[in-house]
C-alpha cells in the first residue's frame, strides 16, 4: 500500500477521533498520523478538548512554534526532505511557514505534498488572493473542506484536477440514528438549542435581543447553551439583562448527554461564524436557523439549505431573527420534515466514514491510482 504522512487537522481533538479510528483501519492506504494536540495558540477557555489517549497514542505528536499568525511546525519540513513516503499532507493554513518550506522542498526533491485545509472560505482579491495562489502552487493537490473553496479556486486560476472537496465530519455512522432524535416526552415550550464554543467569534448576543420583546401571545422558547469559552460570563449577564432565561450547560462531550438535549430541542441556532455546530444538530435530525453571510462561517455552512435542512436570517435586519423563529416554530410538521432532510445529508456526506472515503478518494486521485 502507498505510504501517507499525513496530518490531522486543525487539532487532535475529541470530534476527531472517529475519523482518526477510521483512517487507521484503512485497506488502501499506510497512514502514519501526526498532528497538534491541542490548539495552544487559544485563550486557555476557547481551547478545543483533545482526543482520549488512546486515540493520542497512535498519532505522532507536532509542536508549533507560533510568532502572533505566524506558526513553524516541527518536524514537516525535514520529513519532506527525508522522502520515504509516496504522499504527505500538510497544513494547509497560509500562515503557517513551515507548510511553505515543506512545499518548496518537495518541489525540489520530487515528493508528492499535498494541503488539507479551508481553502478559500469567502472571496478574495488583491494581494491577500495572489499570496494565497502562490502558496498552493508549491504543492501538488488541494484536500478542501467545501465545494465553495473548490468553486473559487477554479475561479481563481487553479486546475480544476488539483483541488478535491473531501468535507467533515464529527460522528461515525454507527452512532448516528436513522430518525431524528426526538423525546415523546418534551417541554411543551419550544425549545431553542445553541451548542458551539462560547467566543467572540460565536456570539450569541442577538439571540437575547430577539427573545427580550418576544410577543405575548405566543409561548416563550427554552434557550438551552451548551458550551464553554471566555465569552460566557458577558453572555450569562447579556441574558439576565434581556429579562431572557437560558440554562448555560457548559462544555459537554458525552455523546449520550448530547443526545438527550437534542432530543428535547425544536430547532438548533448557529449565530455568528458557523462550524461543526451546524453538522452536529443535523446529525441529530434538528433543523438548523444559521445566520447568513458571516464572514467567519467555516465551510460547514453549506450543509444548511435553506428549505431542505434549515433557513437563514438576515443580520442586518432588524427584527429578522425574531421573524425566522417565530415562522419556524409554529410550524412543527416543517420542521421534522427539515430535520429528517438534514440527518439525510450529514449520513450522506459528513461522517467519519464518508469523510475518510473521500480523502482516501482525493490521495488516490493524487497518486494517480484507480479507486
């Protein structure tokens, strides 16, 4: 089998271990995994759990030296060097300096380096767009998150064959059901569910603005927040403030926890950048409400289709938050119909499972082998 030094990305975290464990079972491919552990680079609250041990001590660990944006990985570029491996995916962070050298030399040894990373996340130009082109023309392939990413590099000037969407993943599909989640015995309020790290970046604020003047007539929703962060003392004190009631749960990682608060949930919200969020209440058959046009959404937005497996809000809008939730929740029949859509998609596309294929896929392709 082709030899594959290959680097989880971003972290070797918690949401990264059934890919790991998928990627470790591979018929097709030796893959010897390295990766960061934790992300060091966050505020000690914003930081993401890291994967069991277990998982951690089959994986190689990669320190990185880090000057404010700038990072150097330790390890990548002498690997390249040191050849031994028919592929090596890298970091495909712009940043990252290492990841430049480590392209650089494999032009000039003859080794196939490759790129995981977001790509394009939203539409550039100018010099921030050339240096980006410049990066991915040392290497030989692009693995993408998302189809926009694809869509703009092609758009940019990049072959077509040199960029392959391989998307996310958080769960295997051995844990996800094959209906949605829902608890026959549930709060009669609506319930209003918020999972994602609590940072400036996922700010909830506009939430307790759109439930503090909620009208009287139709019953107030639930908010339940499950999530840890820097942010959560202003937030617990913004929805006191809004008169607004919402149990703050903390980090949960328990899969069986997380079930059952999914389970009680009529609609999931992702308000700000959206990410894994937005994967994980679709895996648990919840339509998302994600608000559009966030410059900071990771490509896991695509995921919420307006109409199939959720709908979007306007930000600058006033009101349109308010005017989203109050259309959706009084309609309980469209949203089982867009939760059921939604668990459909993440067991299509965006398991551990799924997720491996589709790199396993992109390094076939690479290497020039037939699936």
């Amino acid at each position: 089998m082709p030899r594959v030094r290959f680097q989880i990305q971003p972290t070797v975290s918690h949401y990264r271990e059934p890919l790991v464990r998928r990627l470790l079972e591979s018929s097709r491919f030796a893959l010897d995994l390295v990766g960061r552990f934790k992300n060091s680079e966050a505020d000690r609250a914003d930081r993401i759990h890291s994967a069991s041990a277990a998982t951690l001590a089959q994986v190689t660990p990669l320190k990185t030296r880090a000057l404010s944006l700038l990072w150097w990985q330790l390890g990548d570029v002498s690997a390249v060097w040191r050849g031994g491996y028919d592929a090596y995916v890298l970091e495909g962070r712009v940043y990252t300096l290492s990841a430049w050298a480590a392209g650089a030399v494999g032009k000039l040894r003859g080794r196939k380096v490759l790129l995981w990373g977001h790509g394009w996340k939203r539409p550039e130009s100018g010099p921030k767009r050339l240096l980006r082109l410049s990066f991915y023309a040392l290497v030989d392939g692009l693995l993408v998150y998302g189809d926009q990413a694809q869509d703009l590099a092609v758009q940019y000037g990049l072959p077509a064959e040199k960029v392959r969407v391989v998307y996310n993943s958080l769960y295997s599909a051995q844990q996800l059901s094959q209906q949605p989640v829902r608890s026959l015995d549930r709060d009669p309020r609506p319930t209003l569910i918020y999972s994602s790290r609590l940072t400036a970046r996922h700010r909830l604020d506009p939430l307790a603005q759109a439930l503090a003047h909620w009208p009287a007539d139709r019953p107030a929703p639930r908010v339940v927040v499950v999530g840890e962060g820097t942010e959560r003392p202003r937030l617990e004190q913004v929805f006191a403030a809004a008169g607004v009631q919402a149990e703050f749960l903390g980090a949960v990682y328990e899969f069986d926890r997380l079930k059952e608060l999914y389970a009680q949930a009529d609609l999931a919200l992702s308000v700000g950048g959206a990410g894994l969020n937005v994967i994980q209440a679709l895996g648990f058959g919840v339509p998302v409400l994600a608000e559009a046009g966030h410059r900071d959404s990771s490509p896991e937005i695509e995921a919420v289709i307006a109409g199939r497996t959720g709908a979007y809000y306007d930000p600058t809008t006033p009101g349109s938050l308010r005017s989203a939730l109050l259309e959706l929740l009084e309609n309980p029949q469209e949203l089982d119909r867009l939760g059921r859509n939604g668990l459909e998609l993440v067991r299509s596309r965006y398991t551990a499972e799924a997720h491996a294929e589709a790199i396993e896929a992109a390094l076939d392709h690479f290497l020039g082998r037939s699936a």
